[in-house]
C-alpha cells in the first residue's frame, strides 16, 4: 500500500512573520537577516527580494546591492520561535501527530482511507491562515523529500499533490541542486558529469553515482527516483517546552531576577494550556555576563501547568546557581518530560500549604 505523506510549512517562515507583524511589508521586497555592517547574513527573504537573486545565508551587503529597494528587518529570533510554537499548537489540533521541521514546519503520515489528504490539507491552511494570519502551502506524495518539493512548487494554490504514477514526471526537470544532500560542491559535480537536472541524475545510473560520490552517491540516486522511504517520526506531543528572556540593568538583583522567573513561569503555563499538556521535570539555564553558563534540573513527582508550581520548582534551582553574585545576561526555562494533562492522575502541589 502507497504511503501517504503530508508537508505543511509556512514559507519565508521569518518573512511571513514579519509581514504578519506589520502587514504594509506584504508585496514588497523584504529581507530578513543580521547587520550589514557586522557581516551579517540573510536569514529569510520575501518572493519579491529571491526574485532578484537574494538567497538565505547570502551576505547581507551582497543581497543588498542585488536589492537595493529592499526593506530590512533584523532578526528577532523570540518572535519566530514563539510563532512556531503555536503553529505547532495550531497544526497540531488539525492532526495531533506530527513530525516538526524547523521552526515553520511539520511532516505528517496519513492513515488510508480515513480523510482524503486535499481536504486535511485545506484545513491546516484554513486553521494557520484564521489563528496565525499566516499562509501556509501544502505537498502530499509516497515520502517526505517528495511531499516537500510538492509543498515548495505549490504555487499560488499552495497545495500539490503528487501521485505516486506522477513522481518521474514530476522530478525529471527540476535542478539537480533540489535534491537533498546535493550542495553546490557536489552540484558542480554532477554538472560535469552531465547532469542538471533530477532527470540527468536519474540517466546517470545508481552505479555511476556510487563511483564518483560514494554512499552519498546512493543516497542522491534514491531521492531522484522517488524511493525514499524515511520515516515520519511522529509525536503526539512536543518533548520540551522553553522560554528565554535577555536580562537588562540589574542584572546582580536577585529580586529582578526572580520577577523574571515569574514571567516565564506565566508564559509557559499559557503554553502548557494551550497544547494540554502537563511536565513532570523542569530545567533552569543561566547565562552569565562573561559567557559562563549553568544548567539546573529537577524531576517532579508528578506533572504540573500551573505557573505558580513552575516558578517555585524554577526559584529553588536558582538557588543552585551563582545568579546575585554573579551578573546573568540571560535565564531560561525549560520544561520536560511532558504528556497530555489528562493522563496525570491528579495535579501534583509540590508545595503544599504549612510545608
């Protein structure tokens, strides 16, 4: 039986953020990445910017002098995490289990016969578009390397389908470079050896390709014939959960400190609220001002989601740290071991009252 997988992204997932953000950036050249003038490099760029040659991890000076006209936007890095955070949240209510990719996307293995995957499809869109303000495009074929060049030649539809009668057809034209693995190094290669496109590669033969590059030869053989039969490694759930905030000023009061504490506790219970989910261990990170780190963790004795429990648990690992004598540039949280809050038997206080 035909495999049946679906890849959901969210394109110029740090682009679209910032169009979301600010919606007078729509159809204009935007380019997102780090200061020209520190050699910075483009993190992400609109379709109006990579029409005019910017690519991501171009120079920013370079992309520049391509696209003069564009609009610059420097990364934030908190923004597009806690933006795929809930379009995880998001896609995650359309088809529980899922497999992320990067920050703005998802593979998913459909069951047959229970949903045609068009109409799972437009509803992920419909879902990400209504609760985000985000569009999202869609690729269904036999294997994920497939089902994501169906999603990045969706077009304006932003859904493709690619039967797996169609898969040749399909792969025979495009450039040899959309082959995973495939790099300009070894691109290059495969130009001298009289292979452009997907099709050439095909043409060369699986043991041509072991000659010339190895193992990784029989890997880019597989791919250009459509035979990838990588798992999907779907969870039902996110494994960790985190929050991270700069500290500014005061970075020896421990009071300021411990308000911080309490901001992300708050921000993760809204998190843990909004995925269901409970965590039965908690961690807590330390940056210090000079560049030294310290990791605390501890185990729970059963799964918690309210604030209050996180900050206490997150409050005595600080405890265990050199925060106050120290200056700290930066803490986190980060909570583990997490499950749906319904499978807990009871909500654990770990502080209970007189203790």
């Amino acid at each position: 039986m035909t495999r049946c997988v679906l890849f959901a992204e969210v394109p110029d997932f740090y682009a679209a953020i910032e169009v979301a953000q600010d919606p007078n950036l729509a159809g204009r050249a935007l380019i997102v990445g780090g200061d020209p003038r520190k050699r910075g490099l483009v993190q992400a760029a609109s379709a109006e910017a990579r029409a005019t040659g910017v690519e991501v991890e171009m120079p920013m000076l370079e992309a520049l002098a391509l696209c003069p006209q564009a609009r610059v936007v420097r990364t934030d890095m908190a923004l597009y995490r806690d933006y795929s955070r809930r379009l995880v949240a998001c896609l995650r209510r359309g088809l529980p289990r899922l497999e992320t990719f990067r920050l703005g996307g998802a593979f998913f293995e459909l069951a047959s016969g229970v949903e045609k995957p068009e109409v799972v499809a437009e509803r992920l869109r419909r879902a990400v578009a209504e609760e985000l303000g985000l569009p999202l495009r869609v690729g269904i074929a036999s294997g994920k390397f497939l089902a994501r060049l169906a999603a990045e030649e969706s077009g304006p539809a932003g859904l493709r389908s690619v039967a797996g009668g169609e898969a040749a057809r399909f792969l025979e034209p495009l450039p040899a470079r959309r082959l995973e693995g495939v790099g300009r190094k070894t691109a290059a290669a495969l130009e001298e050896l009289g292979a452009s496109t997907i099709g050439d590669v095909v043409a060369l033969g699986r043991a041509r390709l072991e000659e010339a590059f190895g193992n990784h030869g029989l890997r880019i053989y597989t791919l250009a014939c459509a035979l990838d039969d990588a798992p999907v490694r779907a969870t039902r759930h996110p494994q960790s959960l985190s929050r991270e905030v700069t500290v500014r000023g005061e970075a020896l009061d421990r009071g300021v400190l411990e308000e911080h504490v309490q901001d992300l506790a708050r921000h993760l219970e809204a998190e843990l609220a909004r995925q269901g989910l409970a965590a039965a261990g908690v961690t807590l990170k330390v940056r210090y001002g000079d560049g030294g780190r310290h990791s605390r963790s501890r185990a729970l004795g059963a799964p918690v989601s309210v604030a209050a429990d996180v900050q206490h648990a997150a409050l005595g690992l600080l405890e265990r740290t050199q925060a106050g004598s120290r200056e700290v540039r930066s803490l986190g949280i980060q909570l583990n071991r997490l499950a749906p809050a319904g499978e807990a038997d009871r909500q654990l206080v770990l502080f209970p009252a007189g203790s």
